[in-house]
C-alpha cells in the first residue's frame, strides 16, 4: 500500500467548473462512514429493495481495512528486518521521485507512506510523524485498495481520510489544501497520480492542458495507464424515461425448433412406414408394440434433430442478431444511468460469493481483488458496493486458518458468515444439519437468512432527527451481536452482511471486468421485469494441462451455442454463478421450508438450485436475460481433473431426473412426475423454449442408456441379424449419424459461425475445433456409466452428494495417481474386462454359428468399452505426466 501526499491547492472553495470535485460530498450517493462532526450530516441512508420488510440504514465498515499484500514483498520470505528495509528503500525512492517532479513544496503534511503491515508503515520524509498533521495516524487507518476514476472527493481535514469513499483513488483535503493519493501496489503510485494530475487539467483547463487520450499517456508513462474505466457517450439526461421499451421476442429458435420437430415426425414416421409395410406383407399384430418405444425414442432423438438444424443455421442463418438486444438477450450495452441526472443515490451491489475450503491466496485473494477494482470503478461512478461471503469452510479449518480467513476478510473490508460444521447427531456440540446433497444452496440461504435477521432487528431503532451514522455503526454492531448471540453460538459473522438492491453471484475462482457493476445496474434500472441478468463468460485457466484446456474449449463451445440459441428468441439460463439477481425479486419467490421453519430462498431439495430458482422466477412473471457484451471479461473456472467433470455431469444428471421424476418408491402416491415439473411444463415460458430445455436434458438420459442399449445392439444383431423388423436401427448407424453430426457437421458449424461473427478465422477455428476432438470423443463415449449411475441413484432413492470442486491443481505422483485411479474406477474397470471377456469369448470360442464377428455389432460395443477403459486413464494429467 502506498500513499501520496502533495500539490498545494490555492483556493480550495473554488468553483468546480467541471464537475470533477464535489464539495461537501465526501461519499458520493452515500452516507459517511463515521459520525464525525467534519463530514457527517446523518441524513443520507442506502434503502435496499426488499420484499416483506422495509429496509433500514445501511451500516457502514468504517473499521474495515483493505490489506497490501503485492508481490515485491514476499511474506513468506525473509524477516521482518528485511521486509522493512525493502519499505523504507521504496519510501524514500517514491519520496524523491515525488520531489523530481515538482509534487512537494516543502510544507507540513506532505510525504510518502508505504506499508510494512497492518496499520505500520515506512514514511518519507519522517519528519511528518511529528509535524502536528495528524497525517500518519490517519494513513494508518486508511487502508483502502484503490482504483482510480474521474471523481474526486473533498473531505474537510486529514481526521476525515479514514472515513472518506474508499473507492476513489484520490480526495482532496480542503482544510490543507492538499490532494492525497493512494495505491495498493506503490510501484503504480507514481501512474496513479501522473494520470489523476492529466485529468484534472483536462476537466478544468481543457483537454490542450491534458494528454489527448491513452495512447499519449502509454507514451508518457512508457505502459498502458492503470486506469480501466470505459468512456461512454450514451447516457441518460435528465428528461430520460429511463424504463426501457419491451423489447421484442426473436422467433429465430423458434423455427429452428419447428423444423427440428418436422425431421422428427418425419423420421418416426419413416419408421412406421417400415411396420406398415411388414404388416402387410406379414401381418402380426404385436408389431404394434413398438409404440411403448415412441415417447422415450422421441425424448432421446429431439436434441439430435435439433443439432443437425442448429448446424446449418450456424452455416448459413441469421447472426447479426447476436449483437442486438431483444427479450431475453443483451447483444449491446445498456445506455447507463449518470450520477448526476440519476435522481437518487445509486443501487447498492452486493457481490455475494460463496467458498469452502479453497486456499486463501491462491484461490480466493485474487477473486477479491478483482471484484475490488470492480467495486472501486463503481464508486468512482457514483454507486456503492460490498463483498459478502459466504464460508462454508471456515469452522471446518483449524484455530489458524480460521483466523487467517478472518484477518483476511478484516483487511479487505469484507462481510462474512459461516455457519457450523454437519453434525446432526450433536456428537460435538448442539446439533446442526447441514441440508442438501450439494450445500451451495444451504450455505447462501443460511447466510441471507442471517443478513434478514439482521434488516428485521434494525428496523427496531427508532432514528430521529439527530440520528448520525455513528448511531447507525454502533446499532449495526450490536444487531449483529444480537444476532449471533440468538443462534447460541453456532454462527460466525462480521463485517457488512446487509444485502443491496442487486446481488452479484460469483464463485471463489471469478474475475470480473473492472468495469462491469455500472453497465449491469443500469440494465437492471431500465429493465424491472428482469430478475436475473446472467453473464456469458470465459474461462480462467490456472494450469497448463492438457485435460483443463479441452473442458476450456469445450466450456466455450457451450457458451458459443447458448449465445446463438439465446439471440434467437430462446429463454436465458442461469447457471448459477456470474449472474446479476434483483434481491427483492429473489425475496419475492422465498418459501418457508417444511423441516426447519425458515425462510428460504435457494431451493436445497435439489441439485439444480439454479434452475429452480430460474423457475420460480419465471413463473411470477419475472424473466431472466443473458447478456453478451462484455465478451469474456467475466471468467470462471473449469475442472481441473477429470474427476471433477465427471462429478459434474453425475451431478447435473442427477439434477435432471429428479427435476423431473420422483423416485420410483413414491410413483405410486405422488405418481411419476414431480410439481417443480408440472410447474415448468404450465409456465408461461415459450412453448419452443420448453421443447428445447427438455431435449437438453433428454440428452443425459441418452449417454446414460448408452451402454445398456449398445449391449442389448450386440446381442441382438450377432444372433438375430436379417430377422429383426425394419423399425429397428442398429448401433452402428447411429453412432455413424452421430459422428456425422456431431464431430464433423458440429465442428464445421461452430468454425464457420465464429468465422461469421469476428470471433476467429476460420482456419484457426477449424484447426482448433479438430484438435480437441480425440479427447471429447473419448470422454462423451466414457461416460455412459457414470450417468447412469447417477440416474438409478435418484430413481431407486439412493442418496449421493457432492462437494465443491476442485479449484487448485494438485501434483501427484505416477503410483498415487494410478492407486486413486483403481479405487475410484473400480467398477468401471471390472465392466470393461467383464464385456471384454465376453466379446472374445462370443468372437473365438463358441461354435461359428454362435460366434458374433459382425462389424455392425462389434464396433459400436467396443467402442463404448474402450472409451470407458481409456477415460480415467488417457484424460487424467497426473498420470499422463508420468511424475514420480
């Protein structure tokens, strides 16, 4: 963290001619952090939209230090002598640096701070410790990572710097006359302040006095600026209806899904000529059987149609539609709402991110980072954010990690819950159930369960007309005390965990775009009728392997396809994560749940939260939106391994069935299909829409039958090939349509549509779409018995759980890799030999006429076995490497 005291302000209650300093304004749309009688009027609130309650004043963290932990100090490294002596060295460089250019004029309250740890820093020159100033003892609490922006604010003396908008890079000091600048990394100090200096004599001079733009300053400072903040033209003036106009319904995936219904009824039809045909020629009415086969068939066959039309609408169909807006797609940014015609102070974001046990500096410090500069953007555009995050992991830690996280959290000014470990037996203390097969869903509904508890306790304060904000900081630490106390214990919390108008839902491997917050809330603002605005992402790589690139091609392809449906008409998904919630929207479809008698919100009956809560949504009138516009700059992480990909599809597998049907124990009282289903089915959901969300999830049910009607195929054509009725179609000509289909017409498509739409050429897509096809075929030929698995489990009541996915790669050597190997694919190996066996038994051991050698029926059963043999093996790094 470094700090940068300097330029003497003449007359600092000059007018502001640009509107680039605000007097008396020293937390734009936001109350002061403290109730300091300098800069604190006690007025301002943040008023959350919230449904059933009425919110209260926002608490403020003005005990929240953001730490420095920047890599030219290594913490891990050397001691504390040695860390100080590389801090007062950079001090007193970045002192000289701010005498060379003219910076400094010798007086009281001007020098340079670089911080050693918290609240303990280097200074130069050191005379200002004891210069009457106050300055050090405030630095020291200032302890904010700042981006910086083109609003600066004016706080009365250095007692405010503590209080002031900790997302400015900047404030100026009008009791000195002193303009303080401060950076989280000191090595870009000097650019912060070289650029904050351009900007005010562009806004106050005229851009003649100001270098023109970032190129000149990449010239001056010899790098591109620090400075990432978009400039847009397209804003709304004050007269502005900021709501927007419907947007109109696409009917693109509409066609395309008429058309796919047509090759369908077409091919069943076909079918069924054959069996009219043989009925004729040899009548036998049990032929009419064959119609218990057409709704699964039908089911099974929707995706594989539609697929064949997406591919030539990809070729040769509309794209332009892709960066146009319409109902359920953002193609273009939003116009975005202006601090200063706004009318109102600007929503608050809460960026809600829920983490287990993720390491804390590999994994989470840089997620927090980047959605710190992205807070930091927002503020400088007039609005406010917080972090609040949701550790599901912290109580399973040890006394030392635990406080690690918390001082973590402390530094950076972070809200935080964590509720106790599973213990529904109350073995180590009062008994707590951790609900849920995947606890996502339980550890964010305990966590806003907890935030709501606090609104409600809040509102309980009757605040006057001499109600300061140190009132309301001190209501808040009690509340949440109270709080605390009534759970017995067995929740921890600190910090601001009171929830804004917009939730931003991230996961502990995120980065965000740095300027991302503003363009949501103003779509959300325009659009009422939007409850959820999901973000098309990236990937972020954290390894070199093999494996993790193909699941990243393969994540992209899928964002590619959802894209082009979407753009075309079909509703948005939400897939949980890089999302933008309406809080009062998510409030407005809670429910209290049967066993505990809480108020809940994320549904923790299922595995697929998200689409129940998409659902829900959906039903009260709310729709969801995909937007596209900010490209890539939101990224996730992918499976690292092939275990948590596998995982993954068991678990989305396992989340369609029971999404859909009960288990099989309650068919007879409940019957097959489950209310969530009925829900969905009578939704005013678009009926194209419906027909491709359940080919979606026929295709689950397809690899998972995979296996099973490949063997039945064996048998079947090796002993009754010639003699089966022509409305059978072997294995092999349906593995020969998929590959057709799939691996060449697919791979095609997808070139030709990026080629289309500027995203690559189209060799490179072509060469990059034929190298990852190996490893896809083997891995969707391998999985078969994996989600099939996960299918019987739900259908028989079998109970299985997952945990968070692995966020950091761990190496392991060849012996340990293969020893997990053999226990995790166990039963998969057996089968593998088991058939294996069988086939070389049925091909050379049994008399010739019982012997199966037919190409038609071996190819298709070997192929399944080889990719299920091959899968842990081929696609597993750890022992592909062969590290000993």
């Amino acid at each position: 963290m470094g700090f940068l005291s300097f330029f003497k302000v003449k007359d600092s209650s000059s007018s502001d001619p640009a509107g680039l300093v605000r007097k008396n304004d020293p937390s734009p749309g936001r109350a002061p952090r403290d109730n300091s009688s300098t800069i604190s009027n006690g007025s301002a609130r943040f008023t959350p939209l919230q449904y059933r309650r009425t919110a209260s004043d926002r608490s403020l963290d003005d005990d929240m230090i953001d730490p420095s932990t920047f890599e030219f100090i290594n913490n891990n490294a050397g001691s504390d002598a040695a860390r100080d002596i590389k801090c007062d060295i950079l001090a007193n460089w970045l002192s000289a640096k701010q005498e060379e250019k003219v910076w400094s004029t010798g007086q009281p309250g001007e020098a340079v701070f670089v911080k050693k740890s918290k609240g303990n820093y280097s200074v130069a020159p050191r005379e200002v410790i004891k210069d009457g100033t106050s300055l050090y003892s405030c630095v020291s609490q200032l302890n904010a990572r700042i981006q910086s922006g083109l609003r600066l604010q004016v706080v009365p003396d250095f007692e405010a710097l503590p209080f002031c908008q900790r997302g400015q890079s900047a404030a100026f000091v009008s009791g000195r006359g002193i303009l303080v600048v401060w950076q989280d990394d000191p090595k870009l100090l000097l650019e912060r302040a070289e650029f904050i200096i351009n900007a005010l004599m562009k806004m106050m001079c005229g851009a003649e006095y100001g270098y023109s733009g970032d190129d000149e300053i990449e010239k001056v400072l010899g790098k591109k600026p620090v400075i990432d903040i978009d400039q847009y033209d397209d804003v709304f003036d004050t007269g502005d209806d900021r709501e927007e106009k419907p947007r109109k319904l696409k009917l693109w995936q509409a066609c395309y899904t008429g058309m796919s219904l047509l090759l369908l009824t077409v091919a069943i039809g076909s079918g069924w000529r054959q069996v009219a045909i043989q009925h004729i020629q040899n009548p036998n009415w049990l032929r009419f059987l064959f119609i218990i086969c057409l709704p699964p068939q039908v089911w099974l066959s929707l995706f594989f149609f539609q697929a064949l039309v997406g591919n030539v609408a990809q070729c040769i169909g509309r794209t332009s539609h892709m960066k146009e807006n319409s109902k359920y797609y953002s193609g273009k940014a939003p116009k975005r709402i202006h601090r200063d015609t706004f009318g109102k102070a600007f929503p608050h974001v809460t960026v809600q991110m829920p983490v287990y046990k993720e390491g804390l500096h590999s994994v989470i410090e840089p997620t927090v980072r980047s959605v710190k500069q992205a807070i930091s953007t927002y503020e400088l555009q007039g609005g406010t954010a917080s972090i609040f995050i949701n550790d599901d992991g912290m109580q399973l830690l040890s006394e030392e990690e635990a406080q690690l996280r918390q001082e973590f959290y402390d530094e950076h000014g972070i809200g935080w819950v964590a509720r106790p470990a599973h213990d529904p037996k109350g073995e180590n203390g009062p008994a707590f159930h951790r609900h849920g097969k995947f606890k996502k869903a339980s550890n964010m509904n305990y966590a806003l369960g907890i935030s709501c508890r606090v609104e409600e306790m809040m509102e309980k304060y009757d605040r006057g007309p001499g109600w300061s904000q140190t009132d309301e900081n001190t209501a808040y630490k009690n509340t949440i005390e109270s709080a605390m106390k009534e759970r017995e214990g067995q929740a921890w919390a600190d910090g601001n965990i009171r929830v804004g108008d917009y939730i931003l839902l991230i996961d502990s491997d995120t980065r965000v775009p740095s300027d991302c917050l503003l363009e949501a809330v103003s779509e959300m603002e325009q659009a009422p009728e939007v409850a959820i605005l999901q973000y098309s992402s990236g990937v972020m790589n954290v390894t070199n392997n093999f494996f993790e690139k193909g699941i990243t091609f393969f994540t992209h392809m899928i964002y590619t396809m959802i894209r082009f449906a979407v753009a075309g008409g079909d509703v948005a998904p939400f897939v949980g994560h890089n999302a933008v919630l309406r809080w009062s929207a998510v409030q407005h479809v809670g429910f209290a749940c049967d066993e505990d008698k809480c108020e809940k919100f994320w549904s923790e009956r299922t595995v697929s939260e998200d689409f129940d809560m998409s659902l829900r949504l959906q039903a009260q009138g709310y729709i969801i939106r995909l937007a596209s516009y900010k490209d890539d700059g939101y990224k996730e992480g992918v499976s690292l391994t092939v275990y948590d990909e596998l995982a993954r599809w068991e678990k989305y597998a396992y989340g369609c069935n029971e999404l859909i049907f009960n288990p099989l124990s309650k068919w007879i009282t409940r019957g097959p299909f489950t209310k969530l289903f009925a829900t969905f089915w009578w939704s005013n959901m678009p009926l194209s829409s419906k027909i491709t969300i359940m080919s979606y999830i026929g295709t689950y049910y397809a690899l998972g039958s995979a296996w099973i009607l490949t063997m039945l195929n064996y048998f079947l054509i090796g002993f009754f090939n010639g003699w089966l009725d022509h409305y059978y179609i072997n294995s092999f000509r349906v593995y020969f349509a998929i590959i057709l289909v799939f691996t060449i017409f697919g791979n095609i498509a997808l070139a030709v549509l990026r080629y289309r739409t500027n995203e690559a050429t189209l060799q490179h897509s072509l060469l990059e779409n034929a190298k990852w096809i190996p490893m896809l075929t083997i891995f969707l030929g391998g999985i078969s018995l994996h989600v099939s698995h996960a299918l019987l489990c739900h259908f028989f009541g079998i109970e299985m759980e997952w945990g968070a996915t692995t966020k950091e790669f761990v190496h392991v050597g060849f012996f340990k890799a293969l020893k997990k190997v053999l226990r995790r694919f166990m039963w998969s190996f057996l089968w593998c030999v088991l058939v294996i066996a069988i086939m070389v038994t049925m091909a050379f051991t049994l008399p010739s006429e019982w012997r199966i050698t037919e190409l038609i029926a071996v190819w298709p059963m070997a192929s399944v076995v080889v990719n299920h043999f091959l899968l842990p093996i081929v696609l597993n790094p750890q022992l592909m490497t062969f590290t000993w």
